[in-house]
C-alpha cells in the first residue's frame, strides 16, 4: 500500500509540473501575440506618417514665412535709410495698409475650393501646384514693385493669396488621412508649431537683410528659394495617403487604417439649412470676426507701429516682433493641455471652460491694446511686453471659440472651420483698410490710440456675445453617435486651430 501511494504522489507530481509548463509554455504564447499586436497596434515609433508632418511643417513655415515676410519688408520698402546700400530701392507709398490687406481679398476665395479637390483628388499635386506658384509671385515681388509701383505688389500679393488658400485645407485632408486618432494631437501641434516658426524665421531674417548691404528684395528672393526647394521634397516625399504609399510597411499601413477607418463608414448630407438657423454657431461667427479684426491688427500693424511710433529700426524691429509670436507659441502648448485638464477632473463643464477661456483671451488682448495705445517713445521696451501679453492672451483662445465648434458638430467640423475661417478672414481684410483710413500720419500716436481701442473694441464684443449665447453641446444636426468621432474630438490639436 505504501509504494502505491508513493506512485500516486510522484504521478500527481509529474501532473502539476506538465500543467505548470503548459501554462508557462500558454503564457508565453499570449505575452508573444499581445508583443506583435501592441506593435500594430501603436505603429512603428518612426514611419512614414512622420515624415508626411515633417513635410506639412516645413510647408508651413515656408509657406507662412512667405505670406508674413512683407509685414516687415513694408517698412524696408518705404524707407531708403534701411540699407547701407544706396542703390536698394525704396518708395514713397502711402497705401502700406492695403497692400497688407490685400493679401487676404483673394485668400478668402479658394479655401473651400481647396478643401473639395483635397478630398475628392488627393491634396499632393493641388498644394505642389498651388505652393510653386505662391513662390513665384513672391520671386517676382521686387520686379512688379521696380516696375508697378505699389499696384504691382498688390497684384502679387492676389496671386500670393488664392494660391496659398490651398495650404490649410490641403494640410488638414493630409491630416485626416495620416494621422491616427491616438496620435493627432501630437503629431498635429508638431505641424501647426510651423505657423509660429514661420511667422518668427521670416521675420527676423527679413529684417536682417533689410539692413544689409543686399537690402529687402533679397528677402523675397531668399524665402522663394526655400518654397522652391520644399517643392522637391514635397514631390519625392509626399504622398496622398498610406494606400497610396510606395515604401509605408504593411504594419504602419494597417495600425493608421484601422484607426481611421469607422470615420469614414458613415456619410451624411451636409444639413445646410441647420447651420445657418444654429445660434450657437452664430455666437462662434460673432467670436470669429472679433478675434480676427483684433488679432489682424496685432500681427499685420505692429511692425509699422514700432518703426514709426517707437522707432525702432528694421533690425530692431525684426528681432523684437518675433518675440510675442515665440510666447505664443509657448503659451500655446499650456492652454491646451490646461483646459482637457480641468474638463477630465470635472472642476467645470466644457462649456464654462470655453466660456472663461474666451472671455481671458480676449478681454487680455484688449487691456493690452488699450495699454499699447497710451505708451510713449520713451517706454519703447514697455510696448513689447505688452504686445507679448496679448499674444499669450490670444492662446486662450485657441481652447474657446476657436474650438468650439468642434463641440457643435465633429462630423461636420471641417464644413464649420472653413466658414469661420473664410469669415475671420473677411474680418482681416477690413482692419488694415480701416487703419489706412485712420492713421494719415504713422507717427501719432492719437491715430493709433483709435484704431488700438476700436480693436479692443471688437475684442471685447465677441467674447462677450460668445459667452451669453455659446454652447458646447453636439447638434441633433451632427448625426448619430459616434464614438470614434467623439475621440476625434477630443483630441484635435488647439494649435491647428490658430492656423487661420
């Protein structure tokens, strides 16, 4: 009986132990599946999604440094102390202002046009064409301003403006077909930062070649030659989308459509009609064109306002107007994560946050305003903190009214963005004009006290018809529920929507 039960123990023993390597040997298995599935799952850590956002953010700052470099190169143009070099020609105009707007008379035109062909066509060769052009022009400023006068740069900056209305929409169609929904505030903030880096590069180089010996036209020609370059790489490199892709792995291919692939299984009729009777949308509308006057004399202005007020020179200017585009910038990537951050912790609801958020924007940017237009030649220095306050004021709008309409409706948020934008840049033309009109002598400081409070002005007046009548609630007119398109939501990069 005794060597049967020392049987039994040694095989219960040999039971256990095949057991335990069967459940060693499963273990094993699933930790190898779950191993290859995390890698399809999260894609490869660098593939060719990245390199289609490092192609969109050099094409933003190339593409934004030839639409802002002339904010500065006005002040070289109409100037002929600028250079050393007495043969830089420079002119007596007195239409700077709507040779600032008139920028933005034609840009309004192709944005919705843009974002048809991008989507039906594929965006590649449309944004290949359209930038190549926009350079050209850009290359040919100097000539048409030597030949024209004033009317030949107008009639570049047209050319410039419909051309360049292909970029944003052309970028967020790329976006939309490359960026997985697990990556699209990352990779998307990595894109629009070009904006900023744009805006700062061609400022601060325009101004340093402005006091040159080689004096401002090179600044266009410079610029041109780097849009033309980004030409190349965007025809070697970019691609329509990862079906399309020639080198893209089959692992990065499918982790980027299976993320994308539920927001495009339901198509509805855009419902019209039910846009234009929202009052909701209507209260972004009202925030739209404030922010957009406000910040269009900010950005387009400044640069004359602290050559001819605060007299600065050229060199000068440059450096110190690239300053509160860098806090921008900076504040940028603060509000955003600080507002999901209070909406997850529930501290107040989505709709106070776009609220406040709104009403610290721009009520920020209008003190700021209202401080600017009191300052003196002798508190010069003043004048850029100040100026740099605004900016980081105008971050909190990035995470109200500006995304708000995002909360309305995420199916049809392409549809409502391009509307807003088209608006705000109706808004943008007007305040240059408005200036021109204003100021006769770019040295008083009266005639800049007016249009700084009458920006202020609309400042504060969107923000407040935004706070009493906004919403954040999705629209019965959006569709059915989607969850997957609820996560787009969430995660649409703010500073994208500072691209406008």
């Amino acid at each position: 009986m005794a060597k049967v039960e020392r049987a039994r123990k040694r095989v219960s023993i040999i039971e256990v132990n095949r057991k335990e390597i069967e459940a060693n040997a499963t273990r094993i298995t699933e930790e190898e599946k779950c191993k290859n599935q995390k890698i399809i799952d999260t894609g490869p850590r660098f593939g060719c999604r990245h390199v289609q956002a490092i192609l969109l953010c050099l094409g933003l700052i190339f593409g934004i440094g030839t639409r802002t470099n002339l904010s500065v190169a006005i002040v070289a143009m109409t100037d002929n102390t600028t250079s050393p070099n007495p043969d830089v020609p420079a002119y007596s105009w007195t239409n700077t202002s709507v040779i600032l707007s008139s920028f933005f008379w034609s840009y309004i035109t192709s944005q919705v046009l843009a974002g048809y062909l991008g989507k039906t066509y594929g965006p590649k060769y449309f944004l290949l064409t359209a930038f190549f052009i926009n350079c050209v022009a850009v290359a040919l400023t100097p000539l048409a301003a030597a030949k024209m006068g004033s009317g030949g740069v107008i009639l570049c900056r047209i050319i410039q403006g419909f051309f360049q209305g292909f970029l944003y929409p052309s970028v967020h169609v790329m976006l939309g077909t490359w960026v997985p929904d697990e990556e699209r505030a990352t990779l998307s903030n990595f894109v629009f930062s070009g904006v900023a880096v744009g805006s700062m590069m061609s400022s601060i180089l325009t101004g340093f070649i402005s006091a040159s010996s080689w004096g401002w036209p090179y600044s266009f020609y410079i610029l041109a030659l780097m849009g033309f370059l980004w030409c190349i790489l965007w025809i070697i490199f970019g691609q329509n989308s990862p079906a399309t892709h020639p080198r893209i792995t089959d692992e990065e291919k499918k982790y980027i459509q299976s993320s994308l692939k539920q927001e495009e299984e339901i198509h509805l009729p855009i419902p019209w009609k039910k846009i234009f009777i929202c009052l909701p949308f209507y209260a972004i509308f009202v925030a739209y064109v404030g922010n957009a006057w406000g910040y269009a004399i900010l950005t387009t202005e400044t640069p004359t306002y602290l050559a001819k007020v605060m007299n600065f020179n050229v060199k000068s200017n440059a450096l110190l107007s690239a300053i509160p585009m860098l806090v921008f910038l900076a504040a940028g990537f603060i509000t955003g994560p600080l507002s999901d951050w209070i909406i997850s912790r529930n501290y107040i609801s989505r709709l106070n946050v776009r609220r406040y958020f709104q009403i610290i924007g721009c009520y920020g940017q209008a003190v700021c305003l209202g401080w600017l237009s009191f300052l003196t030649e002798s508190e010069a220095y003043t004048s850029i903190v100040c100026l740099s306050l605004g900016f980081a004021f105008a971050a909190f709008v990035l995470v109200g009214s500006s995304i708000n309409h995002l909360d309305l409706s995420p199916r049809f948020s392409g549809i409502l963005f391009g509307i807003l934008n088209a608006t705000g840049q109706a808004a943008s033309i007007m305040a240059p004009l408005m200036a021109q009109w204003v100021i006769i002598d770019q040295t008083s400081i009266m005639q800049w006290r007016i249009v700084f409070l009458t920006s202020a002005g609309f400042f504060v007046g969107g923000a407040t018809v935004f706070f009493f009548f906004a919403t954040a609630d999705r629209q019965s007119w959006d569709g059915p529920e989607d969850k997957n398109m609820e996560e787009r939501r969430k995660k649409i990069s703010v500073i994208s929507l500072s691209a406008v």
